[in-house]
C-alpha cells in the first residue's frame, strides 16, 4: 500500500521525520515554506488552496504548505531549522521558548510594528509570546483554556443535571462510580510520554495552586510550584484514574494518547474528558459521533483542585519566521497575509471550533450554546512561562508514568519532579 506524505508524515518518528524534511526543503530550494499542525484538517479543504493562491500572487513565489503532528515539527525545527526550512511555522504555547534558546525563530518586534492590523490584538494574546525584549510569533486568530467535556445523559443517570461537580475529589468520586457501572471510563486523560497533551492536563490543575510554576524574579526564572503540589495532582487525578478503590479509568488506557482522548469520548468511550473547542470537529465523523457532539455534550470550565482556585491551562497558537529562512521578505509578506483580520476570519469561519478571539477585530460564533465556556476558560487561563520546556516537560512525563503504572508512589514522584525542576536549565540566552 503506498501511503500518503500526510499519512507518512503523522506515522513516522521524529528522526525520519526530519531526515524527510531535510530532503523536502534540498529538492525546493526556490519555494518556501509553511509547517502548521492543521494544513491537512477537513474544514480547511477550501481555505487551503485559496490561502495558498493568494499567497503566491503576493509574495510572487511558490509555497509548500506541510502538516506536522506539534512533536514532530518542533523536533524537526531544532534539529534541521538552520537550513532555512521551514520559512514560516506554527506551533504550540511552550514552543517559542525553546526555539529562542536555539536561536531558531526571527525576533519579530521591529517587522511587524507596522502591519496595519498589529494594534488590535488582545494584549493577553501578544504578552504570550513577548519576552526578552523582543516578540517572537503572532498569534493564530482564536484561543481557547482547557475545559472539562462531559457526556450530559450520563452524568444526568448520576444526579449532574446541572453538570459536573466543581470540586475535584468529588468529580472524582463520580468517575469513578460511573466507571465501574458503564461500559465507558468516567474520567480519561492524555498520558502519553512525550505527548504535549498530557503536560497540558497535568499543568492544567498545577496551575490551580500555584498559577505559573515559573516566576521571573528580575534576573532569573525560578520554580515556584513545590513537591506538594505536585503530589496533589499526581495523586487525585493520576494515581486515581487507575488505581485506588475506584478508579476513573481502565488500565487498557495507560499511555494513550490525544486521538485516544478525543475520538474515544465522540465514540462513546469516555463520560469526561479534558479538550479544547477542536472536539466539536468529531461531529463531522459520523452520525453516531455528531449525535454525542451536538445532543449530550456539556462544556464546564475544570474543577478545582483542593487548596486551589479557579484556573486552567491558557492556549493560543504562535506564527513564527525561522531565523535562517532564505527570505525574510517573503516570510514577512506571509505572515502579515495569513494573520490579517481578513485571512484570521476566513480561517475560523472554515473552523467548526469555537475559539474566543484574539483580535479585535475577529467574530467567534457558537454552532453549540455550551461551548461559550471555552471563552470563560479562556479568561481564567494561565499563559506558560517563557522558558526552555524541553527539561520540564520530560520530568513531568516521567512523573505521570510512573504513577499511572505504580511504579512509584505520588509522593515520592512529587518530590522528584521538583528536583528535576528545580535543576532544569529553564534560562532562555536569547
């Protein structure tokens, strides 16, 4: 069976990956290019050519336009950015620190002051990405925080008419119960190692007792969330999914990834889960998915950790430049084309989600009444520090594995990740 560059290119390792990449950008040396996590996505079928004519027409060169799941780009970037491809990149919140670190994106403060569109945005939207001085990527045109997706006929059987419990040990309690009477999982999360998804859920929560776990004090980034905060997550959400007298989730779930997360909840898998306003896209999959998207799901900003407050993982996207690119120009036209208010409207008209806007200008409607939530979390969202990640996310992959699978206690899990932590080169030299 021959397989499709798109199929090949989410199926492959990041080291293939790469190697492709480097063979794509030696064979089109005169084109540029553009890595997102969404070029292939069914709603943006007609978007994509259009964008991508008008594109040529404006900066007089040809573009390939390429989708990379976020962990493949990223890894490509960082191992084969210096050969100038891609030209323009879109990535995930922590990105941007560590492309910085590697001298591997091209500071944006003085290019884009004058794009007739830059004074609009929200400043929780440019703050995202502002630090060191400099501004390193604008932002796509919605945002969204993380919020709690839940099955409203289930939860309805249980005595949650009104939604879930806004306290965590309770949702918990209730995970666990539906878990152990339907043939679904109460509660499922993203706990894949290396999979961004999972340290977003996991932060998610963190975020709760602490808001950033990073704080910079005038000279330095300094780890302000401790062992027991992070023993608290680890052991009510984490070690509970799986284990305790009732847990939230069958053992067949360790590991699994965000396809598993979100395709298993549209599929009747899951009675809750943690998402993003993407998962109204599943509706378009089948009756059976849309008829759970658009009659018996429910939105509900996330339940609160004890000792915690209102808070959740805040997501909006970056446009980069890569610093070799061969034409700044062209990468500047681009990326002043695809962000302008016109381009930003067209690209989330053509997106069922439902984002809360990060410019003035842009309007948001709801399909679905109840994914207004996410504009609500997305108030309470909590913007990533402006660190190297690569050190912090691998701890904290580490952290949640060894919980899932019992090989080690959440305490003692906790107080290795803050060592890690407190230890990781998190400084950007930027």
């Amino acid at each position: 069976m021959e397989l499709s560059k798109r199929t090949f290119l989410k199926a492959s390792g990041a080291t293939t990956v790469a190697a492709l990449a480097g063979c794509l950008g030696d064979d089109d040396d005169d084109g540029r290019t553009f890595w997102a996590g969404w070029w292939d996505e069914d709603h943006l079928e007609d978007f994509r050519p259009e964008f991508e004519s008008e594109l040529e027409e404006e900066t007089g060169q040809e573009w390939e336009l390429t989708e990379y799941q976020y962990d493949d780009l990223q890894s490509n970037v960082l191992t084969g950015g210096n050969t100038g491809t891609p030209d323009l990149l879109e990535g995930v919140l922590e990105h941007p620190g560590d492309y910085v670190a590697a001298d591997a994106i091209e500071p944006l403060t003085d290019h884009v002051q004058d794009f007739d569109h830059f004074d609009g945005y929200l400043d929780a939207a440019i703050d995202a990405f502002e630090f060191q001085g400099e501004l390193w990527g604008l932002p796509l045109a919605g945002g969204n925080g993380r919020a709690l997706v839940y099955r409203t006929d289930i939860l309805a059987e249980y005595g949650y008419e009104d939604g879930p419990p806004e306290d965590l040990d309770e949702l918990v309690e209730l995970a666990g119960e539906i878990n152990a009477n339907e043939d679904m999982n109460g509660l499922h999360l993203t706990t894949e190692h290396g999979e961004v998804r999972a340290t977003q859920e996991f932060l998610s929560h963190v975020y709760q007792r602490t808001g950033n776990i990073y704080e910079y004090d005038g000279d330095e980034w300094v780890l302000q969330a401790t062992a027991d905060d992070f023993e608290i997550v680890l052991d009510t959400l984490y070690y509970n999914l799986f284990h305790g007298d009732e847990p939230m989730a069958d053992d067949d779930y360790r590991g699994a990834g965000w396809e598993t997360n979100d395709e298993g909840y549209s599929m009747g898998d899951h009675a809750m889960i943690h998402c993003g306003p993407w998962i109204q896209q599943d509706a378009d999959s089948s009756d059976e998915q849309a008829e759970v998207i658009e009659e018996n799901t429910g939105i509900a900003e996330l339940p609160v950790i004890d000792g915690g407050e209102r808070a959740t993982y805040m997501e909006v996207s970056p446009v980069m430049i890569n610093a070799h690119t061969d034409d700044l120009d062209a990468s500047l036209e681009a990326l002043e084309l695809f962000t302008s208010p016109e381009m930003m409207q067209r690209f989330e008209d053509a997106d069922p989600a439902t984002n809360a806007p990060t410019h003035d200008s842009l309007e948001v409607e709801h399909d679905l009444e109840a994914f207004e939530t996410f504009e609500d979390a997305f108030e309470n969202g909590v913007a990533p520090a402006q660190i190297q990640w690569g050190e912090v996310r691998t701890p904290m992959y580490d952290a949640i594995e060894e919980v899932i699978y019992d090989e080690t206690d959440p305490a003692t899990a906790a107080e290795e990740l803050e060592a890690a932590l407190s230890e990781a080169d998190v400084q950007l030299e930027a």
